[in-house]
C-alpha cells in the first residue's frame, strides 16, 4: 500500500472500517453457505435447499447495498475534510523550487480549483470502492479457504499457493499505473488551470489578437492529456488480462484433478461441486481488487498532491526585526530562483545594491525575472540558492509581516474586493482618514475618475473590481500603495494599461511621493524609467548592466 493510501485510509473514523470489515465478513460467510447450500441442492437434487440458498442470495444482496451506504457517506465526509483542510491551509511559502504559484495571485488559481473539485471528487472511487474491496480481498479468501480445507485439503493447498500470485502480478503492474496516472493528472492540472487563466482573460486576447495562440495552447495541452490518459487505460487493460490469465491457469489446477478424481470415485459430487464454486470465490476478491486499483488510480493521484500542499512549510512567522526605521539598503547576493517543471531558472546568481533611497527601474523582454525579483523581496519566493539582505539583515531570518509592512507594493494584476473604493484603497491603512485616501489617490492620478464614479469614493466596487478598467483598477493600486506610508516601493509596471494622459499624471505624483523611499520599478515606458536614478537591464534571468543612463532603457 502506497503512503497516500495509508493516509487516506486514516481519513476514515475506526468505526467506518469496522462496519466495512464487518460488512465483508458478513458477505463472506453467507457466499460460502451459498455454494456449500447450491452444492448440496445440485448434488443431491433436494429442493429444500433451495430457500436458504434464496435467503442467502438476498442476504449478500443487503449487505452488498448496505457497505455502497457507509462507504459513500464515509467518501463524501472524508471529502468534506480534506477540502475543508485545504481551503484552510496557510499559503505554502514558496521556496525556490515553489514557483511563484501562489505568490504570483493566481498564476496557479486554476491548478488548485481543479485539485478542489474534480480531484477531489475522482476520491469517490477509491472510497467506495477499493476500500471496501480491499477489506473483502482481506477477509473473503481466508474464509474460502478453511472451508475448502475442510472439504478438500488437497485443492486448499493448490489455492494457497497460487492465490499470492494475484497480488504480486497485480502489485507489478499497479506500479506502473500509478506512475502513468500521475502524469495523467499532472496534465489535467495544467489544462485546468491554463484554460481557466484564458477564460479570465478572454477579454484581453480577443483585443489583442492573441485567441488563436491560446487556443493551439490548450489543444497541445488537452493532446498530452489524451495521450496520458490512453497511456494509463492500455495499462490497465493490459494488467486485467495479466490478472485473469493468472486466474484462469490458477483455477484450471484446481478444477483438472478434481474432475480426475470426480471420475475415478474418489471425491463425491457435493464435495467436488463444493471446491470448483468455491475455487473461483477466491481470487475474486483479489482481481477485483486491482479493477478498483485503476479505477481509483486518478483520486488517489490527486489526494497525493493535495497532500503534498498540505504538507508543504507554511510562510514563515516571526524572527528578527529592522533597528533602522527609514529607507533601507537592499543587497542581493548571488540569488538564483528556479521554479518547478523549468529547465531554466527564473533568476540566475542576480546581484544587485540598491542604496537607501535609491530609485532603481527594472528593465527588460517578458519572461527576463522582473516580477520573480520583486516576490524575492517581499518574501513570497525563497531563493534556491544566494540570499537578500536588508539593512545588512538576511531577509530569511526577518519577520516577515513585519518587513511587508514596510513595503508597498503594486503588482501587474492588482486585486480589488467588493467594497468601497476608499476601502480599497485603505486596505492597508484601516484607520486612514478621507483626506489621506484623497491624497494617495491624487498622487496616483486616480481621483478624477473616482470623483466621476456615482458615489465618488462611497462607490462599491464589483468582485475584482468590476466595473472598472484595468488602467483604473492600477491606479487604485498604486494609490493604496503610496497610503501606507512604506518606506520601500516595489511596483512592477504600474503605468502598463494606463494612457499617456493617466501616464504622464501617475508619473507626476511619483515623482512628488517616491522621493525618500527605496523603489524598485519594473516598467517598459521611457516616461516612468526617467524617474528612475539607475536603470537594470535584465534578460533571461541574468541581470545585463546597470547605468545612470536612463534613457538607457527608452
């Protein structure tokens, strides 16, 4: 039995498995009475058999009905839990190998709704069915085969010997199901998750042209998800026709010598009867049980990555915290962040000294580590290797909320909530007066359009911030931002959806709000690079030089 399957096996109350157990030997017992009875009948061609051998029939029936009762209230609980224990899971920090999945806000948002529902839901079989065929695979061939003992030791001992080899071919061959379902999974995951970003942000491709690209994406990704998914099936076709053969061959030793003996008058009819309806019985369990194997193969492959999540080192709290108050010195030493499933790192040995109250812009193609640099500073990406020190103090060892508190931060996609606009923007300063949110919103060039707005900053604002564009959306980011009074400044491209008009008016305010704080700005437009006093031209991961010129990166 694999770990995960232990794990989930605990998932289950005692009592559950009891009852199931109980349930199975109860099935056990009235099979072995059903051919001991039909035997009995046939043999001796007496009818009064045939009632007990009808209560026996009806009596599997119930208890048949009866474990799909407990295993699927026990499923749809033990679901209940573990998503429960997901959804409350604190974020995973994301440690050079975590990717900045959820660090990045929804870079994996589609991953982890697939895992909370169909993966969760592909439980279902493993629950209902493995479990309890399992239990009967446990409690079914050692019942058939003291009564074969009794009746026939001979064709007990054959079944004895040859029963292990269902399990051990069965075992063989899970292996390399279980490795062929992972892959399967892992494709669904990225499909999930990939066709979920290019619905949020079908909007966007349709204006840009980009819904052809996308769409050769997600066929390539749904063709390696077919591929995995035939791959598995032909494996678990392949291992039932293993299983049935072993079974087959395993019978026939049985079934020859007792026709042998049944022609030679050395066994009765009712007892050889007894051992070829019985025979049979008991490597169904086990056969059986690898058909449920495979049908289960996929949940068990999703509860191991939610396992994996559940187990992955929550953020870090506590630790050290900065004497100096003001803009710090920010030095990254040699930092190199690899992100999982990439050949190439996101940053590679990345140097870099930003002096206390030092503008520096980040320039560079997509993809080059720009927006991966700036999670390493806030603390939701852990360098493979290298390290970030703050005022000479190693970020790892820093309490993190309280070095975020010190950071304002605007990232490319911002989240707004339904609430006010003034809430939004005070989300990190609850108690900030309407004169402070006035002003951060004017120093982000984001109080005319909030002035037009029906309620001004009273307007509640959809999920998301629906309602609004993605230019204003960045603008009541920023302004949030510059509310909370951070002395450090991390915005990557705040001005990429903006017109030249907002643009020249958010740059305005830049100038008059970053003066005194450390800032690192990501940006493309020569307008926000001018407020920059260096520029840091980087490509594939590397940093490439850095000069006062600013028109460097124009």
């Amino acid at each position: 039995m694999k770990p995960v399957e232990g794990r989930l096996l605990r998932r289950l109350p005692r009592g559950v498995l009891v009852a199931l157990g109980l349930l199975a030997a109860g099935q056990g017992v009235l099979l072995v009475a059903q051919a001991d009875l039909l035997a009995r009948a046939i043999a001796g061609l007496d009818a009064r058999w045939l009632v007990p051998l009808v209560v026996c029939v009806a009596g599997r029936a119930v208890l048949a009905h009866a474990t799909g009762a407990v295993a699927a209230r026990a499923s749809a609980a033990a679901k209940r839990e573990l998503r429960g224990a997901l959804l409350a899971h604190p974020r995973p920090a994301a440690a050079g190998g975590g990717g900045d999945r959820s660090a990045a806000g929804s870079a994996s948002a589609g991953e982890r709704v697939t895992l909370l529902t169909r993966g969760l839901d592909a439980l279902d079989p493993f629950f209902t069915g493995y479990v309890p065929q399992l239990l009967a695979a446990c409690v079914v061939p050692v019942l058939v085969l003291a009564r074969l003992a009794a009746a026939d030791w001979a064709s007990a001992l054959v079944v004895a010997v040859t029963v292990p080899l269902v399990p051990v071919f069965g075992a063989l061959v899970g292996m390399r199901t279980a490795a062929l379902t992972g892959r399967q999974w892992g494709a669904l995951e990225r499909l999930g998750g990939h066709f979920r970003d290019v619905l949020a942000g079908l909007a966007t491709l349709r204006a840009f042209g980009r819904t052809g690209h996308q769409s050769r994406v997600v066929r390539e990704l749904a063709g390696e998800h077919r591929r995995a998914t035939v791959g598995a099936l032909r494996v678990a076709f392949l291992s039932s026709l293993v299983l049935e053969l072993v079974c087959a061959l395993s019978v026939a030793l049985v079934a020859v010598p007792v026709g042998l003996r049944l022609l030679d008058g050395s066994m009765v009819l009712s007892t050889g009867l007894l051992v070829l309806l019985l025979t049979p019985e008991a490597y169904l369990p086990l056969r059986a049980l690898g058909a449920r194997f495979h049908a289960s193969a996929e949940g068990v492959a999703a509860a191991e990555r939610a396992f994996e999540a559940l187990d992955s080192p929550c953020e870090r709290t506590g630790g050290a915290l900065l004497r100096v108050q003001g803009a710090p010195e920010i030095v990254l030493e040699e930092v190199t962040v690899r992100y999982p499933g990439r050949e190439r790192p996101a940053l590679e040995k990345v140097s870099l000294r930003i002096a206390p109250g030092e503008r520096v812009a980040v320039a560079g193609p997509s993809g080059a580590g720009k927006s991966t640099l700036l999670l390493v500073l806030l603390g939701l990406v852990e360098p493979e290797s290298g390290r970030v020190l703050v005022d000479g103090a190693d970020l790892a060892e820093l309490d993190l909320a309280a070095w975020r508190r010190r950071v304002g931060w605007v990232p490319q996609a911002p989240h707004l909530f339904a609430a006010s606009v003034a809430d939004n923007i005070r989300l990190g300063v609850p108690d900030a007066t309407g004169e402070q949110v006035t002003a951060a919103a004017r120093a982000a060039a984001a109080d005319t359009f909030v002035g037009e707005l029906p309620d001004g900053y009273a307007t509640v604002l959809g999920e998301g911030g629906a309602g609004l564009s993605a230019g204003q959306r960045q603008r009541l980011a920023v302004a949030r931002a510059y509310l909370t009074g951070a002395p450090v400044m991390l915005l990557d491209e705040p001005s990429a959806r903006l017109d030249l008009a907002s643009e020249r008016a958010l740059v305005q305010g830049a100038a008059r709000s970053l003066p005194g704080r450390t800032a690192l700005i990501v940006a493309h437009r020569p307008a926000l690079v001018g407020l920059a006093d260096r520029v840091v031209r980087m490509r594939g991961g590397r940093i490439e030089d850095g000069t006062r010129d600013t028109e460097a990166a124009a």
